[in-house]
C-alpha cells in the first residue's frame, strides 16, 4: 500500500497564521469501498475562508480540530474505483484532503472536461469561485444595465468573474485590488472601467468620485475594512451591497472599536445581504454550464495562479492574505499528463 502525505492542523493560529500552524505526516492510502473512489491530487485549491476553519470559534465554515487532516477542493485522476461512475484516469473535482491521494464517494464528484478549460479552472472559475460570483452577483446584486458595480478583491477568483459579468450585464464596473500589476489586469485585459490600487491610493473616498461619478448602486464586497468604510460613503438610492467576504478582518483578535459606517446605510436606504455560495447549490449546475459556455466562447477570462508542490500549500495559502495571487490560487501537486 502506497503512503499518503497530508498536512493537517497543527496548532490554532493567533492573528495571523504562520507556517508553525501546519504539520505534514505520513499515512497509509486506503483502498476504495463500494461506491467509492480513490483520487490523486493534480491540484488543490486554498481558499480565504480556511482562516475561519483554522480558527475555534464558528465561521461560515465549520471548524477543523488541531490535528485534522486540511480539506479543499481537489481536482485529480481516479487511481482506483469502486463505482461504476468512474474509470481509473478520469478527471474529477471535489472536496479532498490537502494529500496527495483523497478517497472520496464517487456521487460526492464532478466530472472535469478539459476540453472547456484546464483541470485547474474547476478550482476557479468553473469551481466554488465562479458560483459565488455568479449567484452572488446576478441574484443578490442584481445590477440593471447603466449601474454601477463596485468590486473589492476585483484581482482575485471571485472578484475578477464578478466584474466581468457585470460588465456583460452593461454595468460600469471598478474594482479595488492590491497592485498595478492586478488593476492593469482588470482594465486591459477584463474591461473593468476603472481599478484602484488600494495600496498606493491614500483617499479611497476621492478615487472612487473619480471613477464612480454616479455613485455605486451594487458594491460586491470580498475584503471589508477601510475600502468598504469608503464605498459605503457613496452609496445610491436603493443600493446593494452583497457581502460575500471580509478577508480584512480574518486575521484581526478583536473586533475593532469605534464610529461604524453603519449611518451611511440611511439617507440610501441600503439593502445589506450576506451571501453563502453553499445557499445556491440545487442550481450549481446553472452556473457551471453557463459560465463554461462563456469561458468556452471567449467571453470570460480566468487566470490561475498556481505554486507547485504540495509541500508548499501553506505558503500558497498564507500568500492569499498578502495578495500574491492573481485569480485563482491553487497548488500542483502532481504534473498533468
Ligand atoms: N460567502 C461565500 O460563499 C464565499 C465564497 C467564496 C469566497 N468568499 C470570500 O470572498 C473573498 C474572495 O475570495 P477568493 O477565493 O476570490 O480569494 P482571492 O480574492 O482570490 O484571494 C484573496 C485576495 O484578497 C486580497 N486581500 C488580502 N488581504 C486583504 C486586505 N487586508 N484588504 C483588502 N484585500 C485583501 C488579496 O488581493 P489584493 O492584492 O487585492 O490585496 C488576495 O489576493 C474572501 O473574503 C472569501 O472568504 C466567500
């Protein structure tokens, strides 16, 4: 029997997380059960919201306990099977281990076509990323033609969907992102109106009069912190802002103090609405389909970033929180043949 590596928890992070938190170790791969297959890792997916898994207190996401093994979504071959659903050599994606093998129930599993895109695109766009910029913007956002979107973490595998299919919907779209490089991106490559670097820009509030002249009538909020204190600053009559991350706060030990933004809220009678992708997942395969079709035409662009090795998954997710991504973030784990 071949040995399995995983990381698991290896201790709870205080603020920011750091190497220390996680542990490799050894164990046996086991052999698939009835209905069930075994799955070699091509790539594994790290995503924000781990900070709040790694974390004791309740999250979105439920917990890990310190010693777990880490969980993500995979993309990867079938090496053994015990289903009549799948051959050995399939592509699938799903939710596995951070290992180089997952074994997993095969109706737990999508199929992977890379003929729409590469296997790595179903961590991203074709994947949980790609859903929750689509629910979340066309049914909790619900911009009109001629409004104005407003995205935050706009370079990163949401963000960058959102904006684009604002963009479809012929919505004036600008996007917050964290260097020229990204805000580049976003303008000349995905048809964002306008990109602010947030980290060279002093005055969120003036840059954003600049590139939302009318005001914002859908902001898309991945980040929180000061950059959704200045976009609650400009906010329409009747706007939404769907509150999908707040990656800002994920490392912070307390809640900060002080005047809220809350009274900007007002005089634009705001709709405020937390928005979970798990909520849609009866019509996940509306937004795969569509949003395949848009990536197989050319209509929207993805782009991955991917750090090789599962050795250096840790790495890979620490660097979402000083920005190293653009798009999506995922680990190689092994070569595609
Ligand atoms: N509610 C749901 O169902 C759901 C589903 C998926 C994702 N999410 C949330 O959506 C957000 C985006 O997720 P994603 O997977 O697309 O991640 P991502 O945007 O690909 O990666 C995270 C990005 O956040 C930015 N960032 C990090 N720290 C920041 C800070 N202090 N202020 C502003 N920006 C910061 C970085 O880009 P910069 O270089 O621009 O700083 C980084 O690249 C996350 O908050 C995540 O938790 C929620």
């Amino acid at each position: 029997m071949e040995t399995n590596t995983q990381w698991i928890l290896s201790k709870r992070p205080a603020g920011e997380p750091d190497l220390d938190c996680f542990e490799r170790k050894e164990t046996a791969t086991e052999e698939p059960a009835e209905g069930e297959i075994l799955v070699q890792t091509r790539y594994l997916s790290v995503d924000p919201y781990m900070r709040g898994r790694m974390s004791e207190q309740e999250s979105y996401a439920e917990p890990w306990a310190v010693g777990d093994p880490l969980k993500g979504g995979i993309v990867g071959e079938v090496a053994a099977t015990e289903s009549e659903a799948y051959d050995v050599g399939d592509l699938v994606t799903g939710e596995g281990l951070w290992a180089e093998y997952s074994l997993l129930d095969a109706d737990d599993v999508a199929p992977v076509d890379p003929s729409v895109a590469p296997p790595e695109a179903y961590l991203g766009v074709l994947g949980m990323p790609g859903r929750t910029a689509y629910f979340g913007l066309l049914e909790i956002g619900d911009p009109a033609p001629g409004e104005t979107v407003v995205v935050s973490g706009a370079a990163g595998a949401v963000g960058s969907v959102v904006g684009q299919i604002a963009k479809l919907n012929g919505c004036r779209v600008v996007g917050f992102a964290g260097s020229d490089e990204k805000t580049t991106w976003l303008t000349e490559s995905l048809g964002f109106d306008a990109a602010i670097n947030y980290k060279t820009t002093d005055d969120y509030q003036a840059a954003l009069t600049a590139t939302a002249p009318d005001g914002v009538d859908v902001y898309f909020d991945n980040v929180g912190g000061p950059i959704t204190d200045a976009v609650f600053t400009q906010l329409n009559l009747d706007a939404t802002v769907a509150v999908c991350g707040q990656i800002a706060h994920y490392n912070a030990e307390s809640v900060p103090t002080g005047p809220r933004k809350l009274p900007q809220l007002i005089a634009p009678r705001a709709t405020v609405q937390g928005l979970l992708v798990g909520d849609f997942v009866t019509r996940f395969e509306v937004a795969t389909d569509q949003l395949s079709e848009w990536v197989t035409d050319g209509t929207l662009e993805h782009r991955e970033s991917v750090v090789e090795g599962l050795s250096n998954a840790p790495e890979a997710f620490l660097g979402l929180f000083a920005g190293d991504n653009i798009g999506k973030q995922v680990v190689q784990v092994t070569a595609d043949t």
